[in-house]
C-alpha cells in the first residue's frame, strides 16, 4: 500500500518550500512534488565557470531593512545578504547621456506623476489606465519639476533594479523634455509587467501602503539556492522531482494527486503552488470536482505580466564610468517607431526604453565587481525579441550597446550570454500577476488576489502563491506570506481531524 501523507503540495518554489518547512516543523508528513528536475520554481539563477552567481528570476530582498519575512529565512539559514553601496544611475537619451540636472529634472517629475496617480478620489472609472493619468497634457511628468518625493517607492523610478540602489535626486528647475519624459515613464512598464495602457489608474499604487520597500539585498549565491535551502532544512520533507501532476482529485478521507507518469499520492490535504499563468491553461477535468465557476472567472480575468532579463558578459569591462555607474537607463532614440513582429532586431532596441544593472561597478553585489551587464526588458520588446534566436538577440544587444555607449576604442565581443523566457516556460507562462488591470465593468480589483487564496473542497484544497496575496503580490514577500499562510491554515485542520 503506498505512502499517504498529512499534506502533498504541488511546486517546490518559493510558497511551496516555506508551506513544507512549517508543516513538517510542527509534525506534520510532507511529499513535495515538483515538476521542473530542479528545486526553486522561478527562482533561476545563472552562474559561469568563475562561479559568479546572477538571479534570473526573483532577485532581490526588497524592503531587507523594513520586514520583509525572507530576511529571517536568510538569517536563520546563515546566508549572508548583500546590501548593495550606492552607485550613480546614468540616463541616455537619443543623443548620449543627459546631463545630471536633465536626469534628475526627469526623475522628479516622474516621481510627481507617480505620487498624483495613487489611489485618486474621487475614483476614476475602472476603464481608466495609468497611461491616461500619467501622459495626460496636465500631467506633472510634463511639468517642471520640483524637490522630489520622499516617498521610497517613487523616488527613483530604478529602484527595483541590480546595481541601482536609491540615489539622491537633488532639486532641479531644468525644463522636462516630453519625449525623454515619456521614455523614462516608460521603464515602469518593467517592474509593473505590463503596459501602462493596461494598468488600472483607480488601484494605481494600492499595493505601495504594504508593501516592503526602501533597502534592497541580494542573498549571497542566489535565490535558487536559497529555496533549496529552506526546503530542504526539514529531513523529515519528501521531495520529488521532474512530476508533472495531471490531475487534483477529492476524495472521502482526503485528496489525490495523479501524475503524468502514472503515479498516484494521496494525503489528506493537498496545497497548490501552481503559477496563475499555468492555472489558466489547465484543462477543467484538472480539479475534480472542479473549481468555482467565480474562482475560474477570476482566474481567467487576473493578469500575469512579462519580464525578462537579458545578460552579457566580457572579459573586461569597456562602458563608461563602469566603476561608478550602478545602471544606464536608455530611453528610445526615436518616439515614432511602431514596433511590431517585422520588427528588427535593432529597431525593437531603439524603440524600447531600457534599464541595463552594471555589475562592474562598486554596487555589484558580486563578490567582486565583474564585467557583466544585466538588462530588463518589459512586456513590449520580451516579446518580439523571444521570437528571435538567443545568440541573435545577445549579438544585436552588443551592436546596440557599442552604438549607445560609443567607447572610443575596440570593443571584443561577449564571452557569455542569456536571455530568459519565462513567458514560454510551461511550468510559469509568465513572470508574476501584474497589479489591478483595467476592466469594462469594475469586475477587477485587488480582491481578485485574496479570491485566488480562498481554499475550496472544505478546505482540503489551498492554494498559496505570490497570485493569492493582495498584500504583497507580485514578490518573494508575497510568496512566503502565502506559504505560511496556508501552513498555519492546514496545520490547525490537519490537528482539528485528529481530534
């Protein structure tokens, strides 16, 4: 007769290592099943033969001096947290890099656009996107700009990005270039997932009053390791890899878990990790009996965004300032070109406004500096350039950044590169849920996070994630939150059965 257990969870990321070390800490028998050959879900992380170590997926300890629940873990499990030194972030435009007063002029402008938009009373109609907020004619991004906000989460518009820690952005009276303006608004579009045309201008920046901002660290070796980690400090968790489960099925004493290798696992409780991306490709016969028709309405309905990273490196470092420069931030050098899929390779670069981490310089969280660049690349040019070869799209970014940076000797070419694809993975369809989108009939709202978090089959069923927390949605934060969550939820069922 084979095994049953307490609680069987389905992904061995960041909600689903955090579930099965509460679980099994307080007694509780834990299978972990994993469809990837590799513990960590979306936390990748790439490393060449000099063992220099760069997250592809989650990244970064936001708010690491503001509470965010990973510091514990990383304490507890001794990993040392790098908290980056303060490095400048440069800014080119079309015609080189701008000047330190234009930069900051554009920066705090952005950052009063930002503060204007926040939950807007009265409430705009739910068909109205950040876009028409933030590039209306009255807009403060096109004003002059003035002393910037004290607000952490708008400060600097980079602040969630590698090697870009919060710099301060001095006063400035400098005219705002519309262009440049809508270009640097653009690079919201990064860690938002999705266009500003699609962001929800009534929930714009709900998630800011709880969300954990201000410091940043980079756990030490990566965030891949880190999750294998906490998984893995329980001996008591069985964990098994590369089993894609194909159905979720209640039963009277509990709950079985089927898998495209045949295999059948029961327990009495079951915890779903599945990313909301591959949530919603799943066939309806998946969860038997199957899900709420309002749970499967907001599934549907709920966003998931698009990030990638594209990573280069050299033998030696060539850009300027490499020493000093946390980032460069290229904004489009043209306003005009419509990007679509006859796109080329060049015209998607040019077009698309760019926040490129400098792990060179003294802000690389590295053990030491090194010649890599780290590039973010939003929904617009993830996609078209994800229809290109890697080792195209690598070369075509090295040609666009010899052009923009214009060293003035020879450049040798890249000795490595990635690009991820996150948005094709079967097993994440995507980064992670985007905030509130815009709908016809004020269907969406930040309730949709908290729906998708609500056990179903009397509580049998959970499901945690960084998609079920309307609090912290979106990150590491949100994810372990979630994990604990449903441990504290199945932990107390599991004692009340037993009763």
């Amino acid at each position: 007769m084979s095994k049953s257990y307490d609680t069987v969870i389905i992904g061995a990321g960041w909600s689903g290592a955090v579930a099965a070390k509460q679980l099994s800490s307080a007694g509780h028998s834990v299978l972990v099943l994993e469809a990837r050959d590799r513990i960590g879900g979306r936390a990748r992380t790439w490393s060449d033969k000099d063992k220099n170590t760069i997250d592809l997926g989650c990244s970064w300890i936001h708010g690491y001096k503001e509470g965010n629940p990973a510091k514990g873990l990383a304490q507890d499990l001794g990993i040392k947290a790098i908290l980056p030194k303060a490095a400048e972030g440069v800014v080119y435009g079309p015609d080189g890099p701008l000047l330190s007063s234009q930069a900051a002029s554009l920066r705090s402008s952005l950052s009063s656009a930002q503060a204007s938009t926040k939950l807007p009373h009265p409430s705009p109609p739910s068909t109205a996107s950040l876009a028409s907020a933030l590039f209306s004619p009255s807009s403060p991004l096109f004003s002059t700009s003035s002393a910037p906000s004290s607000d952490p989460s708008t400060t600097n518009v980079s602040s969630t990005s590698p090697a870009n820690p919060s710099e301060s952005t001095p006063s400035s009276i400098t005219s705002v270039d519309e262009t440049l303006a809508e270009g640097l608004a653009r690079t919201l579009e990064i860690p938002l997932g999705l266009k500003l045309e699609k962001a929800s201008l009534k929930w714009s920046g709900w998630e800011s009053t709880t969300s954990f901002a201000g410091s940043d660290a980079a756990p030490e070796g990566g965030y891949q390791s880190f999750v294998e980690k906490v998984l893995k400090s329980s001996d008591t968790v069985e964990i098994k890899l590369n089993q894609k489960v194909s159905g979720i099925k209640e039963t009277s004493d509990g709950v079985e878990v089927n898998t495209s290798k045949g295999e059948k696992y029961t327990g009495r409780t079951v915890i779903s990790t599945i990313p909301l991306g591959v949530l919603k490709t799943l066939p309806s016969s998946f969860f038997e009996p199957g899900l709420p028709q309002k749970l499967q309405g907001i599934i549907k309905g709920t966003n998931v965004g698009t990030l990638e990273k594209l990573l280069v490196k050299y033998d030696k470092p060539w850009w300027p300032n490499y020493e000093n420069t946390g980032s460069y931030t290229f904004l489009p050098t043209s306003s005009t070109t419509e990007l679509n899929e006859t796109s080329t390779l060049d015209e998607i670069f040019n077009a698309s406004s760019l926040v490129t981490a400098n792990f060179a310089s003294i802000s690389s969280t590295l053990s030491s500096p090194q010649p890599i660049l780290l590039t973010y690349l939003s929904e617009t040019p993830a996609k078209l350039l994800l229809a290109h070869p890697k080792q195209d799209v690598i070369q075509a970014f090295h040609q666009f950044l010899v052009k923009r940076l214009n060293p003035s000797g020879e450049v040798d070419e890249p000795v490595d590169g990635e690009l991820t694809d996150w948005l094709k993975d079967e097993y994440s369809l995507g980064a992670t849920t985007t905030p509130t989108i815009i709908s016809e009939n004020d269907e969406r709202s930040p309730m949709d996070f908290k729906e998708l978090g609500r056990p179903i089959w009397s509580g049998k069923l959970g499901f945690a994630g960084e998609h079920t927390e309307m609090e912290h949605r979106g990150s590491v934060a949100g994810a372990i939150v979630s994990g604990l969550r449903e441990a504290d939820r199945v932990g107390r069922l599991l004692d009340l059965s037993k009763e």
